[in-house]
C-alpha cells in the first residue's frame, strides 16, 4: 500500500472547488470570488480568540520578566513575522532586541526564494542559539501548514531551552507536544491552490497584530488607544506626537510642541509634566515608579 506523502493531508494544498475555472473569468469575477474567499478570513480569526487571548497572557508575562518575543517561520510566515518584529520599535517604543523575527534562509529569503531552507529542521537552531535563548523567551512558530521543519525544529529547540511556545497555523495541529499554545484559524483551500499569502497570509498578520497589540497595551505602552510611547523619527510622527498630546491635555498645537521640547520629545513625560506641572526628572521619576504606565503616573 502507498504511504501518504507528508502535505497529502493539507487544507492549505487542497482545490478550492468555487475557483476551478478561475483563468476563464473576467477581471471583476476573479476579483469577487477572491472577496468572497476573504471573507472568511476574520470568521475564521474569531473562532480562535481564546487561543490568541491566552498566547498574550503568556507573551506578556515573559515580557513582563525581562523576556523576548521571537517569531520564527519561513517563506510568506517568515516574512510576516519579520515584519510585524520590525513595526515594534516605531509603534510601541520596544527595544529593537524586545521582539524579533527569524526567517528560513536568513535576511536575502525576504525578498527572493531560498530553496529548501524551509526544510531544514535543525536550521533555525544557530540564530536562536546566537540569542542566547532564557526561560523567559516566547518562542512563536509561524507555519500555514503546520509542517515546515525549519519552524517544527525551532519549536522543539524552545522546548529543550524552557521557552514559552505558541503556534500560528492554519491546518489543524497533529502534535500537540510542539507547542504550549495553538492557534488555527482554519480559512479553507486557498483561491489559487497552495498559495498560502492569500487567505492564510491574511489569518496570520492579523494574528500577529493581535498578539503584539494586546501585549503592548496590555504592558502600558498604549494611553487609551492613543501610541503614547511612539517615537518621533519622522515629520509625520512629531505630528502625530503633538496631537497625542493636545488630545489627552486638551492644549493647542504650540503649548505640545513646547512639552515635547522640554521632554526630549518623550509623549508620556510630556503629558505628565503638562498634567501635573512637574520636571521632565520628575516626570520620568514617576513613570520609572509606575513601569512606564502613563495612567498609573497620572494617578
């Protein structure tokens, strides 16, 4: 009897009966039936909100602890995670070695295909041994399939190192010893079969906004919803730097930009030294106190 081949078993792989015909479409049915397929993507995101809710708790208790949060994949996932790894910085303030990104094939597969890189399952474990890997850490695998060695390998070296695991997958999870946490939005055979940056990609980078979103809020780095540790490296986020501030004081355009001179351009120092007339020392006195929580150094 022939033995299955290892991806015979894959949602990802499979024919999407509604777009059998798709090369015989005009432009505007191609575009609709792709419309259709994404609408599926968010339902699919929902079902696993208990999930991701409880991949945050474990994130932001190891960062909470001095940890790190590595997101590991290959090809479109590796990509995604590189990504959403590089957005911290700008967004929440993070130190650029807080969150990180490791993809198959290192930094020439985020624009061109390293072949078989994906396939090596040992071949994440030099990067995550260059970073030292703590118990602390939150190691998260990124694979649409469920399979790639290159991301099952990295999960299993996290295990050796006591590492918190999370798993983004869009196939359901066979072993269950890979990870601590699943999460598997299941969004059906793809429009085009196999290729996993359509509605799998989707699924994921709202993952992955979810899970970084929900620890940096969760950690003080949000005031409301305002990007209250965001750094000002552009005109566009000085703007957008003073109008946190004159939304939160209630101030005019010129009194921010006065705060945030005297502040060294730190939005949550600003805010304090405008709320409660103080120094920018004791201003950040207070935030040091309060873990960097703006609402806790208001109070």
């Amino acid at each position: 009897m022939k033995r299955p081949r290892r991806t015979d078993y894959l949602i990802t792989e499979r024919i999407n009966p509604r777009t059998r015909e798709i090369d015989r479409y005009s432009s505007l049915k191609i575009i609709e039936l792709i419309c259709e397929e994404d609408k599926k993507v968010a339902e699919a995101v929902s079902k696993e909100r208990k999930n991701i809710a409880r991949a945050v708790d474990m994130i932001i208790k190891g960062l909470g602890n001095g940890g790190r949060l590595i997101f590991v994949g290959a090809g479109t996932s590796g990509r995604l995670g590189v990504l959403e790894a590089s957005e911290c910085p700008p967004t929440f303030g993070t130190d650029p070695g807080m969150v990180l990104g490791i993809i198959a094939g290192g930094r020439r597969a985020l624009w061109a295909s390293v072949e078989g890189a994906e396939d090596k399952r040992r071949g994440s474990w030099g990067e995550l041994d260059t970073l030292n890997l703590k118990k602390v850490d939150t190691v998260v695998g990124i694979t649409a399939s469920s399979t790639t060695p290159f991301v099952e390998g990295a999960l299993i070296h996290a295990r050796l190192k006591g590492c918190g695991r999370i798993m983004i997958s869009c196939q359901p999870v066979r072993d269950a010893s890979i990870a601590d946490v699943f999460i598997c939005p299941i969004v059906g055979p793809e429009v085009i079969m196999g290729s996993t940056r359509m509605k799998a990609g989707t699924a994921t980078k709202m993952v992955l906004n979810m899970l970084t979103t929900a620890s940096m809020t969760r950690l003080g780095k949000t005031y409301g919803n305002l990007m209250v540790d965001v750094q000002p490296t552009s005109e566009k986020l000085k703007n957008r730097a003073r109008r946190i501030i004159m939304q939160i004081l209630g101030i005019n355009r010129d009194e921010a930009e006065n705060l945030l001179n005297k502040s060294d351009w730190n939005v949550k120092a600003a805010v304090i030294m405008g709320s409660k007339g103080v120094s920018y020392k004791e201003a950040k006195e207070r935030l040091e106190k309060h873990k960097g929580f703006l609402r806790k150094a208001l109070k």
